[in-house]
C-alpha cells in the first residue's frame, strides 16, 4: 500500500504556520539592508526616474541600458514615498513578494496544493543568493513578477483549454518582461513555442491558433504602446534604440560575460548551496508528468543570464530552480517511505524544512548585523556610504537650476541632491568600456561639459567607478584632469575609515589620498 507523502495539505494549523514562517523569514532576511545606501545600479534608476516625473526622457539625458519598465518603477516608488531613497526597495519587495506567491500558485496548478509552500519558501531566500547578496531593487527582481505572471498565465489556459484572453494577457506580461530586461526572451521564447505546440496537438484548429497567436500580438502591442510610446513620441525611439540594443551589442561582447564568469558563479552556489546540485537530480526518480518542460525552463534560465559577472543576473534562474528542488524532494521522500516499515505521510515537510535550513545558512551571520555594520561591510570598497554626505554638501553649495556633474559611475548622488546632470553620461561605462563607439561617447561629453560647465564635479577615486580597461580611449580623462585643474577648486572630500567615514573641508594633506570622493567647485571669473 503506497502512502501520500504530504507537505502540509490537510493540516490547516500545520498550514498557516508553514505561511507565516515563509512570511517571517521573508522579513528576517530584509530587516537588517531595506536602507541601505544606493548602490550605483539603483542611483542610475533612481535619478532617470527623476528625471521621468519632471517630464524629461531618459536615454536622451540618462544614457541607460536597461528598458523602460525599471525607470516607471523607480519612478512610482518615488511619487508614492517621496524624499524616502529606499522607497524603490519597498516597491520591489512587494514585487518579491507577489512573485513568490505566483510561484506557489504555479506548483500548486501544475502539481497540487502540497507544492506550493514549500516552493514559496525554498524561493525566499533564493532570490536573494547567498550571504544575502542581493538585496537591492535590481531589474531582476522587478522582472520576476511579470515573468512568472506570463508562466502562470500559460499553465492556466492548459488547464483550462484555448480561451484567447490568456493568450491576450500573455501577451502583455510578456513584453512588460522584456520591457524589464531583454535577457528574458529565451524563457518567454520556450514558454510560447511549448504552449503553441501544445494547442495544435490537441486541437489542430488552424483557425484557434491563428486567433490565438494574434491575441498574443495584440497584447504585446499594447505593451509597447504604453510602456514604450513615450520614447516613440518625443524622438522616435532614438536614443531608447540606441542605448538598450544598440550600445549592450558591444556591451555583451566585453569582458563582463564569458564561462569564467558562469564558472565563479556555479562554484560560489557549490560552496553555499551545494544542497541544490543533489536534490534536483531526484526528479528523474519522480513519475510526474510534464518534468521536462521545467527541466527546459531551467536551463532556459541559465541562458538567459548570459554567464554575465555580476550577480544579479542569476537571480532569474531560482524560481525553477526552487520547482525542480520541490520536486526532488518529493521524490526523495516517496523513495524514503518505500524503505520504511511505516511510512511517515510528514517525511517530505520535514526534507523541505530541512533544506530551506541549509539554504539559510550562509545567511545567518548578516542576519544577525546591525544596519549600520550590513552596509558597512557589504557595501566595503565602494563609495556608497558616503555617498549621501556628498550629495548634501552638493545640495548646500548649489540651487535646483545648477548643472552638476558626477565622475565616473555614482548617479546615487545626483538623486540624492535632486540635482541635474549636464550630460546624459551618469556613468562611465559607456565612456570607458573599449567599444567602436567609445571614443565618439568621450567626445560628446566632453562637448557637454564644455558648453554646460558644471558649478560642482564629484570625482570618485575608486577605481569600480571607472572600469579602466588597457584599450579604454584616453581622451575624457586627459580632458577632465585638465579641465579640473584649470577650472575648479578643491572643496573637500570624504574619507572612509575603519569605523565611520567623514566629510573634511577642506581636506588634510594625507586626507586627499585616502579621500574616495572629492568635491570641485567652479572657480568664479575675476
């Protein structure tokens, strides 16, 4: 006699426990890093965001390469809590948040209610790797809603066969996806090649996949028309081109990406997460149907993160990666109650709780930090923390109308002074980074700069903000060191230490070396 092996269905107080512990350790894992500093990533949201509820495009005055999608988003955050920086982090939790639910509403649709808490809680501390790493309002963690929405969308119209809204609604999330990051297209790609496939072996309804196919596109269209029609509007889409698809041509060709990359990734999951490398492979012990199509998704996923460097890119794949390890975990609690002499109907709880432990694990000692001593250490070695210093003493020596001008990578502080740039290059990668068209972004700042001199230059020493690279052109910082010495007067700096850094002005003599921020201040004309 064959036992169900059961999660928590059945068991509603043992349910609503499950609930509130994935609720406890979704909030554990943020208590500690929800005011942060910004890190540059979200002051360049952040400030074209700003620049979007003052009517202003971004591309054509914030050279950025993401789509559209985190600009709104960074932007409503910003009009529902103004004067609060770490609004965007709140809005992106709830996206977090609601994307986990979905993903509980997907293992629930494709393979019963027991699926859908554990997977909930595996995903918890997923998305956010390990040690905490990723706990900022990234495109990724925006994206994740809409991206499982479109997922979610596609199981439902399975089960409920060919009603055209689905397709219609499908249609939508999935270019508001894309309209996050584009890296998504591999997954939605597998996602509607599968559900076509689907429909014509069980209908071939030439008509129905017609219908069904043109709902799709009218959805997207209206995704573009709302999310992308104020680009096509104001310059036809010009600098939106050429910024997001043009310019990640050659961003993707550069050192960022490669299989070293993906191979420091896997190696840093293998010695926090090793857990997960074992317990996917149960799957193939499991009977349930339809494992392939996620076995697919996953190493979709993994395609979609492009064996980039940084981090954050890899959050895509833990949705399923959290499905394939339910269901190993299933599988391994079937297997478990065959060996028994009495099956134990609680051994696949008890394996899930086991592994949501072990995941947290790498977690524990930045759980237990302060605020001030989690920003302190994660944020070591950039120059995030002094950041707001910096950007009061710009607010102080300037007025709303006056251009001011951030070196190297750190748009943070631009938003944090609400102050303006006089060039759209808010960071430097698309000055340094070695690429045909490098040379000719120098010059354009160069020309900006000149015509619109700003009244302060913030001047990050650190060399992360600048990516130098040995084939970088050399023509905007020969020009900027000239234009500084000849311009501008040191103001001050400030000086990180081992407990807390400080604003000086003006700056000691041994100060200026250790400085990770200068301040420039235009030299008034006799």
């Amino acid at each position: 006699m064959k036992t169900e092996i059961s999660f928590l269905e059945g068991n509603r107080p043992a349910t609503y426990l499950g609930i509130l512990g994935v609720v406890a350790v979704f909030i554990v894992l943020r208590w500690n890093n929800f005011d942060a500093p910004l890190i540059r990533d979200e002051g360049e949201y952040a400030y074209s965001g700003q620049l979007l509820i003052q009517g202003v495009a971004p591309y054509e005055h914030a050279f950025i390469q993401k789509p559209p999608m985190v600009v709104y988003s960074y932007a409503l955050a910003n009009l529902l809590l103004p004067n609060i920086f770490w609004a965007p982090r709140l809005l992106a939790y709830v996206f977090a948040a609601w994307a986990t639910i979905l993903l509980g509403g997907i293992a629930r649709l494709e393979w019963g209610k027991g699926f859908a808490l554990p997977a909930m809680g595996l995903m918890t501390p997923m998305i956010l790797l390990p040690g905490v790493d990723q706990f900022t309002a990234n495109t990724e963690m925006f994206m994740l809603l809409p991206l499982l929405a479109t997922i979610l969308v596609y199981i439902r119209d399975r089960r409920c066969g060919g009603h055209l809204k689905y397709w219609l609604m499908a249609g939508f999330l999935g270019v508001t996806t894309l309209d996050y990051k584009y890296t998504a297209l591999p997954l939605l790609l597998y996602v509607f090649v599968v559900w076509s496939v689907e429909l014509w072996r069980q209908t071939h309804d030439a008509g129905l996949f017609r219908r069904s196919w043109l709902a799709a596109m009218l959805g997207g269209l209206v995704a573009v028309v709302l999310e992308l029609g104020f680009f096509l509007i104001h310059d036809g889409g010009r600098h939106f081109w050429e910024c997001t698809l043009l310019f990640n041509r050659y961003y993707v060709a550069s050192n960022h990406f490669g299989l070293a990359h993906l191979w420091s990734r896997l190696g840093r999951f293998w010695q926090d997460w090793w857990v997960l490398f074992f317990i996917p492979g149960a799957v193939f012990f499991s009977a349930r149907p339809r494992i392939w199509f996620w076995v697919g998704m996953f190493f979709c996923a993994w395609l979609a993160t492009g064996a980039g460097a940084y981090p954050q890119y890899y959050i895509v794949v833990m949705p399923f990666w959290a499905l394939l390890c339910v269901l190993g975990v299933r599988a391994l609690a079937v297997r478990i109650n065959e060996w028994q002499a009495r099956p134990n109907a609680w051994i696949g709880g008890l394996l899930a709780v086991l592994v949501m432990l072990l995941l947290l694990r790498p977690d524990v000692p930045w759980l237990l930090c302060s605020r001030e001593r989690f920003a302190e250490v994660k944020l070591n070695g950039f120059p995030f923390i002094g950041s707001r210093v910096v950007a009061k003493r710009v607010a102080e020596l300037s007025s709303a109308g006056d251009p001011i001008f951030v070196a190297g990578s750190e748009p943070q502080i631009l938003f944090y002074a609400q102050r303006f740039s006089p060039t759209r290059f808010i960071t430097a990668y698309a000055l340094m980074i070695p690429t045909r068209v490098a040379r000719g972004y120098q010059r354009e700042a160069i020309h900006d700069l000149e015509m619109r001199p700003p009244k302060l230059v913030v001047f990050p020493t650190t060399p992360n903000s600048w990516l130098r690279q040995p084939a970088t052109p050399p023509d905007f910082p020969a020009f900027l060191k000239q234009f500084l010495e000849q311009n501008y007067t040191l103001v001050g700096g400030y000086v990180p230490d081992q407990n807390e850094g400080h604003w000086s002005e003006p700056l000691a003599t041994n100060e200026e070396t250790d400085a990770s921020l200068l301040l420039f201040q235009r030299r008034v004309a006799p």
